[in-house]
C-alpha cells in the first residue's frame, strides 16, 4: 500500500476529525471518538476521488468541528448549572476566540483546496488563431 492512495488518506482524513473531536470536546469518549472516525472515515471514501478532494473534505470537516466548539461548551456551561462561574466564563471565551479563529482557517483553506481542484478538472479554454494567451486577470491594453 502506498501514500499516494486516496483510500489509505480517506483513513488518515478520518482519524484527524476524530482526533479533532476528541481534542476539542473534553466530554468526548471513546465510543463517540471512534463513531466519528467511522462515520467520517465512510463519508471520505464516498466523496474522495483523489486525495487532494479527502484533503479538501477533511479541512472543510475540521473547519465545521471548530465553528460547533464554542456552542457544545456554551450548551454544556449552561445545562451544569444556571449562572457560570468566572473559570467558565474563561473557558467560553477560549472556544469562542480559538473556535472563531480555526474555524476560519479551515474553511478558508478547504475552499482553497476545492477552487484549486475545480480549476484543474475545468476544461481548457481554447485560443483562436490570431490571439495570443494571456495570464488570468491581465487585460490587453488598446492603444488608441
């Protein structure tokens, strides 16, 4: 078995939003941790067709795993009890700020990973005779 397999990655996709579950959600046992990595596991076999769309399914998981964080904590304060304490008052403000933040970063990059596999499998324009091919975003000037 190689690296370069999109079924071993589809593997290693779902034991990282596993290990993201259980390293964001304290509360997360075992069973749950291990339900996760299945469940991500099987859905990452289905879509990836290659390993940059597991990838790009995988950052885009760790991207929603980081946005829930800070509303599983403030679920979790609120049900303990009626009025949080100061210590867990703390403890929202770290999910909301470090969740904010990673959850920025993993959308972000997903993104950029399915723009970059769109633009891959997007067929070639072609150019006519006469035209010259110019870069994306660069416009021929007239000199009139």
């Amino acid at each position: 078995m190689t690296w370069w397999n999109p079924q071993l990655n589809a593997l290693l996709g779902g034991l990282v939003l596993a290990g993201g579950i259980f390293v964001m959600w304290d509360q997360a046992g075992l069973v749950w941790t291990l339900l996760v990595a299945v469940a991500a596991t099987a859905f990452l076999l289905w879509r990836g067709r290659s390993i940059g769309t597991v990838w790009a399914w995988t950052t885009l998981g760790l991207g929603i795993e980081s946005m829930t964080w800070p509303i599983v904590t403030m679920v979790r304060i609120r049900v303990e009890g009626i009025q949080p304490t100061e210590e867990q008052m703390g403890t929202i403000l770290n999910a909301v700020l470090f969740g904010l933040f990673t959850s920025v970063f993993w959308v972000t990059f997903a993104l950029g990973l399915f723009k970059r596999l769109r633009a891959q499998h997007a067929p070639p324009v072609p150019v006519q005779q006469g035209q010259q091919a110019t870069p994306r975003g660069k416009k021929k000037r007239s000199r009139n």
